[in-house]
C-alpha cells in the first residue's frame, strides 16, 4: 500500500483555491462566466451520451426539433446559448424527463 505524506500533501492548493487563481473569486465576473460555461459543457455532455445510447445523430435530433444540425453539435459542446425551452425539446425527444421539485427552507 502507498503511504502518503501528509506535508506533502498539506502545502498543495485545493481546487478552489486553483479555480479562485485562475478564474477569479466566487461570485466575480469572471468566475461566474467559468460556472456557465462548465455548467453548458455538462448539460451538453449529458444530452450528447444520451443521443449516443439511443443511436440518434445529430441530424435526426435537430430534425425532431426543428432545428440545424449544428445547433446540436454546438449545443453538444456547450457553445450554443440554449433557451431552456430548446432544452427541453431536445431532452424530449432523448427520452429525458425533468421533474421539478419545490425547495423548501425550514428555519
């Protein structure tokens, strides 16, 4: 078994601390386009596995929704500034179902 030294260990940043350098504090501009950006990468990953598991191409995807096939590669790759209207096409038309929650605070 690897033994790992623990002050080795204590000097190297977290992930945050690394996002914080490289993007900016939360709740900065700039770190704030990153969170959108990793978020439309996600959702597009997400949609694009699915279309795969179903054996689905693009093309007939954006048939189904009335839209380009290059919509749903830039969407795919968390490029295109999806409505979540057309969001909610194309999971449709993957079988994905969405159900909303209410969130509630006990204090």
């Amino acid at each position: 078994m690897i033994q790992l030294d623990e002050t080795k260990l204590a000097k190297l940043p977290t992930t945050n601390q690394l996002l914080d350098e490289k993007y900016g504090l939360e709740g900065s501009p700039e770190r704030e386009e990153f969170n959108a950006k990793a978020i439309a990468w996600y959702y597009g990953t997400l949609l694009r596995d699915r279309r795969r598991e179903l054996k689905l191409t693009q093309r007939e995807v954006a048939n189904k929704i009335g839209r380009e096939q290059t919509y749903i590669a830039r969407v795919e790759r968390g490029r295109a500034d999806i409505q979540l209207s057309s969001f909610l096409r194309i999971a449709a038309v993957l079988g994905i179902q969405f159900i909303p929650t209410i969130a509630t605070t006990i204090k």
